[in-house]
C-alpha cells in the first residue's frame, strides 16, 4: 500500500501552484522560442537585403535591450516557479538558448559601417561573459534550493514510523486489536519519556517544545547544541518543523552565555528554517554552546490585530 504524507503533499501542491512540470515550463519555453524566432528573423531580412543599417546603432540598441529583458523574464520565472533543480546536467544548454539568440540578434542588427574585426572581438567576449554570468547564477540558484527546500526531518518525528506500525502484521486480522492497542499505548508512553528526558537535561544534544496560544498562533520554542573546531568561524544549523507552522513566521535566537557569536536567519519557511552561527573572536580554541531559538507563527487575525 502507498502511502504518502498529507504535510509534504501541501507543501509540494503549495510550491507547484498545483500545476504540472508541462505547465510551469510554458511560460519560459515561449520566451526562449520568441526570442529565437526574432534573432533567426533578423539574420535572414539582413541577409536578404530587407534590412539595411548603415550607420545608426538605434536598432542595435532596442534589439539588444528586447531580448535581454525577454532572457531576464525567463530567469525571473525560473526563480519564482523554483524549475532550477529539474535542469540537472542541462544548465549550459538552457544558458546557450537564453545567451545564444540575443547574440545573433543585435549582430543582425549591427550597422554595416562598424562592423570590423574588433567589433566581433568585442562581441565574442560579450557573449562568453554572460554565458559564464548565466551559468555561475543558475549553479547558485540550484544550490541556493537544495540547501533551503530540503531540510532534514529528525528521525523521532519521522511521519514514515506511524505509518509503518499501522501496516504492521498485528493489522492484518481483528483479533490481535488488543496487541495493537497494547503497543500504540507503549509506544506512547516511551515518546513521553523521551520528552520528558530531552526536556529535563541541561547536556542533551536538542530539544523542542510546540504550544499554542488562545489565539490561535503556534509557537514553538527549543535549543541545539552546536560545536565549532578551531579556526571554525561559521556553522548553518537547520530546523524542521513537522507538521508545518502556518501563518508569518516570527524568529528570535541566540546562544546561551557566549559574547563572541552572532546569530542570523537565512532561512524561514512553514516547514523549517535555517539559522547561521557566526564566531567573532577565540577562534584558535573550541567552542560548544547552546542555540536557543523561538519561532512563532502570526495568524491572520493576530496581523490584522
């Protein structure tokens, strides 16, 4: 039986817009196909005498602004659809269809009378610079995604683990309910414990607490121990958040008791946040302390409050 969780499938949905890979790719796939019509266009009227450019570098100007804003709207889409990690090993193809046709363009609109031998130099090392530009933003994009989008979930609030008790053989005949119940309620009671453990400790590793308030806003309030080498300036700690916190997302976080730290969010998302641990001074020593953050989240009503 598959089974899938319903928080990870909202957020999915939530991010898609719902819509399939075909769809999300329409809107760049018609800028990058207008963009080539326009450029192959252009060289076949320059070719066949249609188009005559003598000396103004007017249309060389409006065609290379044109296409540059189309390229711009295709990055900008990408960006917002979040299409960068679907591209994998196909980044320099996509780069040569967005950089390749402004090229041809704006030298198909190059007046006749300055186009020597520098010129086409001088557009060579244009084309490579933003073919490199493209390409070094696409890598950083794709990278900037995997570090935000796909924060790890601790294994204790792992959705599969109820899962799989439920599809457990004590399921497959009603006469062993009791022993489900028996090892639903043990189970329980071990998670209260644990709690409870992780709670009480001043020398454990993390722990979170999750409350909500009369007015509907969630807050949820925890520590994680973070450890820095020698020489060690910077560390990035991430906090899933299991089922999602809804609403704006409210954060607050430093370390206990440490004077040369500097604490910043990088990240905050409904299902988790990315917080980044500076050291300003001692770095020829190790350094161990504990992160406290609080995260809250504002429903509507508390913003229109």
């Amino acid at each position: 039986m598959n089974t899938s969780n319903p928080s990870i499938t909202q957020i999915r949905e939530r991010s898609t817009g719902g819509k399939s890979s075909q769809q999300r790719w329409l809107f760049p796939f018609l800028f990058l196909g207008g963009n080539l019509l326009i450029a192959v266009g252009l060289v076949v009227l320059r070719i066949t005498g249609w188009l005559q450019i003598e000396a103004s570098f007017v249309p060389l100007l409006v065609t290379g602004g044109l296409l540059s804003a189309s390229v711009a709207l295709v990055l900008f889409s990408l960006h917002r659809k979040r299409l960068i990690l679907q591209l994998e090993d196909r980044k320099h193809l996509l780069t040569l269809a967005l950089v390749l046709p402004v090229l041809i363009g704006m030298l198909a609109v190059h007046p006749s009378a300055g186009l020597s031998l520098p010129g086409i130099y001088f557009f060579s090392l244009t084309y490579f610079m933003a073919f490199a530009g493209v390409l070094e933003w696409l890598n950083r994009e794709a990278v900037h995604w995997q570090e935000s989008d796909l924060l790890p979930f601790p294994e204790e609030e792992s959705p599969d683990a109820d899962v799989a008790l439920l599809e457990s053989p004590v399921m497959e005949s009603a006469g062993d309910n009791e022993a489900l119940f028996a090892a639903l309620l043990e189970r329980g009671e071990s998670a209260g414990d644990l709690s409870e453990t992780r709670l009480d400790g001043e020398n454990c590793s993390q722990w979170m607490n999750r409350s909500i308030d009369k007015a509907g806003g969630e807050t949820v309030e925890g520590g994680m121990q973070v450890r820095f080498a020698r020489n060690q300036r910077l560390q990035v700690v991430h906090v899933s958040l299991n089922p999602p916190l809804e609403g704006v997302l409210s954060i607050s976080c430093e370390v206990e008791n440490a004077t040369g730290t500097r604490t910043r969010v990088l990240e905050k998302r409904a299902y988790g946040v990315s917080i980044e641990v500076k050291r300003t001074s001692d770095l020829d020593e190790e350094f161990e302390g504990l992160l406290h953050y609080q995260i809250t989240g504002c429903t509507a009503s508390e913003d229109v409050a």
